[in-house]
C-alpha cells in the first residue's frame, strides 16, 4: 500500500479528482489531502515549474510522495493568455470571464481558438521530481458563460463537437475528455507501474 499526498486548495479540483481516483485506484494506493492551509508561492515560469513547487511543498508537508496539477487556459487570439496567470488574471471568476469576454469582444469565431493546459507533478518530500504528464483539450471562448457545472473558467469554454461548454457538462462527462483526466489517466498508470 502506498500514500499520496494530493497538493491541491482547489475544493472543485479535489471532487474531480477524487472522482476520477474512484476508477482509476486499485486498494493499493491511498489519498490524502495535504493538511491544514496550502498555499505555496506559485512562482514558476511554467505550469510544470508550477505544479512541481506544489507537489513538493505537499510532500515536504506530509513526509510522502504527493502530486500536484497547475492548469490554465491558453487563448490563441490573447497570445496564450491567461495561460500561467489562470488563477491571478483578475481579482475574482466572474471578473476574470468578464475580462477574457472584453479582450475577445471583437475577435471572430473562427480566431476564437483556445485549450485547458493541465501539468501533473509527482514529487517526493527531498524534492525529487518522480514523474511528470500533461493533459490538454481544445476548444473555442465562448460569447457568453452558460453551464452550472465545473468551476473557473468552464462556462466559457465551448466544444463545437459536443455543442456544449465545459460548465454544461456533468462532474462524469468532463472527467471523460478533460485536461485534467489526459494528465491523471497516465499519471496514475505510471504510479501503478512504478511504485505500487
Ligand atoms: P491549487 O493551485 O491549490 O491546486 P488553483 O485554483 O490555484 O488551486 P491552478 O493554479 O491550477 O489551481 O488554476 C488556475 C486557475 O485556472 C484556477 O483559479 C481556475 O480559475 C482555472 N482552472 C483550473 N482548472 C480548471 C478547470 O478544470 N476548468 C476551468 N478552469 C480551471
């Protein structure tokens, strides 16, 4: 039996995940949430350098190997923005689509590309990076937020081949096709393979 500390504040991060290690996990492998308040300075330059100064900072806090995402979403027609500054792009949710809605206002459908980036990190506690996996989806900025699922930046998120946004569809739908589960699918695949 192995433990895994899971490097997360992110309360809609953790239901996703957790849903998807219901699955995924066989009695082997065990997780916890990091304790207490986790909010380590996210000073990366990259969503893996992101990802892996969480992981650590959970496993330094919990004296086991923990895993950590940092995600983002990337629009082609804003250069890649809000990209690593996903969390801090504006001071709340609804201001942060708000302002992505502004940016795009003139921008036509077919320039209004953009994907969800998500890099995974499994750390140890003396700061060895053990294994890293990234997941991405592709979709379009939406006009306008509709949906009631998800979280962030989802009710603007729109898959043309699903005809719905990422906040219209059900916690089991989006842990089908997300970025999050192309990066954990593996993730825990390697774990399986490697340390259980
Ligand atoms: P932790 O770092 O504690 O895990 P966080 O919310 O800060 O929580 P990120 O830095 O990875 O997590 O996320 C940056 C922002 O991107 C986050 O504040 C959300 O607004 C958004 N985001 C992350 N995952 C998302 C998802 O699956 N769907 C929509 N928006 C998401």
């Amino acid at each position: 039996m192995i433990k895994i500390a899971l490097g997360t504040s992110n309360p809609h991060k953790l239901e996703e995940i957790n849903d998807m290690l219901k699955e995924l996990c066989s009695e082997d492998i065990e997780f916890v949430l990091v304790d207490g308040d986790f909010n380590p300075d996210e000073n990366g330059l990259t969503f893996e350098e992101n990802s892996y100064i969480k992981a650590v900072e959970a496993a330094k806090i919990m004296n086991m190997p923990a895993l950590a995402d940092d995600t983002g979403l990337c629009v082609d027609a804003l250069d890649g923005r809000p990209g690593i500054y996903s969390a801090r792009y504006a001071p709340n949710q609804e201001a942060k689509i708000k302002k992505i809605l502004e940016e795009m206002k003139d921008v036509s459908y077919e320039n209004r590309k953009a994907h969800f980036a998500c890099t995974m990190t499994l750390a140890a506690p003396d700061g060895t990076k053990l294994h890293v996996q990234t997941g991405r989806i592709d979709g379009i900025i939406d006009t306008k937020p509709s949906g009631e699922h998800g979280f962030g930046y989802d009710p603007i998120f729109f898959i043309p081949e699903l005809n719905k946004t990422m906040a219209q569809m059900t916690l089991k739908e989006k842990n089908t096709l997300s970025h999050r589960a192309r990066a954990l699918k593996p993730m825990i695949d390697w774990i399986k393979t490697n340390f259980v």
